[in-house]
C-alpha cells in the first residue's frame, strides 16, 4: 500500500491551497490556510503519517521561511520532509538538527558534491533525499548549467550514497489529470532508487495504477490539490465531522 504524504506549500508564511468546505463553512478552512501550523495538525487528525512542507519562497527568492518550518516541524509528532532551494549544506544540518526529519535536495547535489556526500554520511540516506522535478524527462533548473535528464541526476545522486528520490512530472503537476504512467514507469524500472512519486494524483485508481507499474520502486506519493479538493472518498466523512466539531465549539464560546 501506498503512503499518502499530504503537501503544504508555502509563499509568504500562507498555504497556497485552501480545503473546499461545504456551503456555507469555507470560513473555517480560510483560515487554516492563512495558519500553517493549523492546517499541519488537521493533517495530523486525519490519520497522515507525515507531510511535505515545500517553500516555495526559497525557488522565487532564494530566501526560506525557516521560523515557520521549524514551528511547524514541533506542532506535529510525525516526520516532516522539507523541499527547498537550500543554499548549503550547513542549511540543511540545521533544519535536520532542530526537528525536520528529512530535507529534500535539488540542485545542491550537482553544485556540491562533496559536500552532500559527508551529509549523507552524517545524517544517513532515509534523512537526506533528493527532489527530482521533471520536464520532459529532465532535470528542472533554475539555471540551465544543471538541464541534464532525469536518469543522469539519478545516477549523480546514487553516486553520492542517495537512495531516495522525490520525483514530481511537472506537465502533470497541479492538472489532477493522472500522473504520466508509461513515463513514470519507464524511469521506475531504470533507477536503482526508492520513489516517492507527485503530480497529477487526483483519485484511488490513480493510486491503484501507480502500484500496478512500480515493480517495488514506488512506496509513497505526495498529494497536494487533489487532497483539499477533497476527491477522495473518505474526505467527506472528515470535512462534516469537523465542521460540526467547529460548530460546537461556535455554539459553546
């Protein structure tokens, strides 16, 4: 079976999503959006094992929320994996000696190699990942010194000790249309890695289908629009009760 790993996306300490709510309650899941923290702990109550916070403020402005994550790191009692543009590697010391559980390396594995070789060293490679956004089977980078295909910044990551990639289809990120399958697949049976795998994750039979193809090489997803679009079935279940819990509470104060 899958793990479903729900995604926070930041910009400017606010989620980028918002939960729909029924008619009527969108105010309550307003605010969740506008507090990170809450909305980590509503994941936590619906039974997640652990999250993806990604910053997206560190891509844009080279510059990370790091008060925030680390706050948001002690709300919860599962693993968080935090994805950003780190600018060293004593960066990501820091977040991984003060709660986050797992940081998630992009182009820092081709700028500094060494480097991130001792990190895995030091930290092992269940905490120190790689994140793999793809374009048309290549590595996505700001700069276009690193445009290499995906199986090449595989094997350069695998060279340094990496055993885990986080590998999102950007063309299918964010359309909930389904993940490319025959893409997905093709470079499942090429990497010697473990996967987690996004974009495009919209309902179970998509999940179904990525555990059809993985041939023991996917054992995760990380899911963001589809989860607060609520499009899996037992969302509904979820949004009532916690809307009737709100409404308590309302009721009472």
């Amino acid at each position: 079976m899958l793990l479903i790993i729900p995604h926070i996306e930041l910009s400017d300490g606010r989620c980028n999503h918002c939960i729909q709510a029924t008619p009527g309650k969108e105010q309550l899941y307003e605010s969740f959006s506008n507090h990170p923290l809450e909305l980590a702990k509503l994941w936590r109550r619906e039974n997640a094992k652990s999250l993806q916070i990604t910053d997206n403020d560190s891509f844009e402005a080279g510059t990370i929320q790091r008060h925030l994550i680390l706050m948001l790191a002690q709300s919860v009692d599962i693993p968080i994996q935090l994805f950003c543009q780190f600018q060293s590697v004593e960066e990501c010391a820091t977040f991984l000696d003060n709660g986050i559980y797992r940081v998630v390396i992009g182009e820092l594995a081709l700028k500094e190699p060494t480097e991130v070789r001792k990190l895995l060293k030091e930290y092992s490679s269940s905490r120190v990942v790689f994140g793999l956004l793809s374009t048309k089977e290549k590595f996505h980078s700001k700069t276009s010194e690193f445009c290499i295909p995906d199986v090449e910044f595989e094997q350069e990551v695998y060279s340094l000790g990496g055993r885990r990639l986080i590998y999102t289809d950007l063309e299918s990120y964010g359309t909930l249309s389904g993940p490319n399958y025959q893409r997905i697949q093709s470079f499942a049976e090429q990497t010697r890695m473990k996967l987690t795998v996004g974009g495009g994750i919209a309902m179970p039979e998509h999940l179904w289908r990525l555990q059809e193809i993985s041939s023991n090489r996917i054992d995760s997803v990380v899911i963001g629009k589809a989860l607060y679009e609520n499009k899996f079935p037992c969302q509904k279940i979820w949004r009532l009760i916690e809307e009737e819990i709100e409404q308590e509470i309302h009721e009472v104060s």
